[in-house]
C-alpha cells in the first residue's frame, strides 16, 4: 500500500474542495480518514458542513473530530439538499494514461484536470473503482452514488490499467453458499472473509458477510456488475464504475487531480 503521507496528501486534497454550508458524504477507510481530519480542522475554522457517514468507523471518526454529522434521510429527500460531494477511498482505481492530469505541485493545480473518461479498449474507463477492502460498500456505494459529485482519494499503489483486483461482495448470512456457488459460475472463486480479531467471518454494519471473489483481469465491469447484482442474496458488490468525478492521487511531493 501507499505511505501516509501519500495518503494523507490525497485526502486533503479533497477535504479542499469542501465548501461552506456543503453537505459530505464521509468514506471509509484510512486515506478517506484523512480528509475527514482536515474537514474537522476546517469546522475548528468555522467552515459549516454537514457530514454523511458511510459506516460505524467513518461516523466514529466524525464525532471524535468534530464533524457534525446528519443522517442520509435528513438530506435526501424531496426537498432536501442532497449531497454536495463524497470524499471516499478505493481499492482499486483504473486510469489512463496521465497525460490529462491537472498536478498541485503543492500550491495550486494548474487547472488541466479536465481529462475525459477514457476507455483503454478493454472496457475499463477512467475512473471504475474497486472498493470495499473495508467491508463498507454497501452504504459507501449509495452515498458516493448520491452526491453530485464524487472525489476518490488514493495512493498511486492503487492505480491499474484495468480492474484485477479481488471483489467484495455483501452476502446474506444464509445465502453465503448459494451466492458463492452463483459467483463460480459467473467465472469467479470467492473467499469468506474471515475476521482477525475474533472468531470466524467478518460481519458487516449491516450485519452481513463477505465473499472475496477473484476474476482476475475483468474486460468488462459493466457486464461482471450486472451479473453480480442479480446473484440472489447478494446485497451489493465492490465494483463502482460511472460514479467517480474525480481522482485525487497523493504522490511523494504533491497530488495529481484527474477529472474522469
Ligand atoms: O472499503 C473501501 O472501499 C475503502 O474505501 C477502502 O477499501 C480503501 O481503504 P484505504 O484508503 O484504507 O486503502
């Protein structure tokens, strides 16, 4: 994985584009940690926001910073603000060649970070995701997915060409079996994803397991999302593809931004 510093920068980053009155969608995991440190820096500041956690750590490390948060239903209604942008991490990011990058060489971005999504012929677009190494997907997905803009902050160790990585699936408990027999079909091997510090599987926020399913090189996360999503049981999976906006990727001297 990416140093902290790395991780920190990307997060940062991000935190950066948060405005006054804004309502955040709050990520998990280690890098999104970061910008929710800075955002709780920036209300010490008085920036008023309000942040929308993605889990029981993403919420726990709001409080402890000071970031106020509100629950999704309180913003998406009818008539409600919505979600102004979601800072969140990822497993996996695909992107292009980097030649559209905008670069913050640690002042300001040179504001090229206008590069359309591309697609480098195997299906995988800038910008597709794998996520889900924290077991909070499922809520991570319908956050990033509401917000009308989408920030993805890693490190250059997640950077491919295309999606290989393995896939997080959230299974019913009971369905663990029939789903897992559903994904072998689909071409994939899952693994229970067993705990570290306690006895048997992980178990969710939701309560749910995890199905760690290796495909290999996927040529088309369309295709493996669809089919995913209609194995019986299965609550959601960790592929995100036409939902991120931007790329924040913390280097060792900098960040490069990239629209996709
Ligand atoms: O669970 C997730 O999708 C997280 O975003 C996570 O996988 C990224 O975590 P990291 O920033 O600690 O690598």
């Amino acid at each position: 994985g990416g140093t902290d510093a790395q991780k920190r920068r990307a997060g940062e980053s991000a935190a950066a584009a948060v405005e006054d009155g804004d309502v955040v969608g709050l990520g998990t995991g280690s890098t999104a940690a970061y910008a929710i440190r800075a955002i709780g820096r920036a209300v010490d500041s008085g920036l008023d926001v309000r942040g929308v956690p993605t889990s029981f750590g993403a919420r726990a490390l709001a409080r402890d910073h000071g970031v106020p948060i509100v629950e999704l239903d309180a913003v998406c209604g009818p008539d409600s603000p919505g979600i102004d942008l979601a800072i969140d991490g990822a497993d996996q990011v695909v992107l292009g060649d980097d030649s559209n990058d905008g670069t913050i060489d640690g002042s300001a971005t040179d504001g090229s970070a206008t590069g359309e999504a591309e697609t480098d012929g195997a299906g995988n677009a800038s910008g597709a995701l794998i996520k889900g190494g924290g077991a909070a997907h499922a809520r991570e997905k319908v956050v990033d997915a509401a917000a009308d803009r989408f920030l993805v902050v890693v490190d250059p160790s997640k950077r491919t060409d295309a999606l290989d990585a393995d896939v997080p699936v959230e299974v019913l408990p009971e369905a663990r079996t029939t789903a897992a027999a559903a994904i072998r079909d689909a071409g994939g091997e899952p693994a229970l994803r067993r705990a570290e510090r306690k006895d048997g599987p992980v178990v969710t926020d939701n309560g749910n397991l995890v199905l760690d399913c290796s495909f290999g090189r996927i040529a088309d996360p369309d295709q493996l999302a669809e089919t995913l999503a209609t194995v019986p049981g299965v609550l959601e999976h960790g592929i995100f593809v036409d939902l991120a906006d931007e790329i924040h990727v913390g280097t060792a001297d900098g960040v490069t931004v990239r629209s996709v």
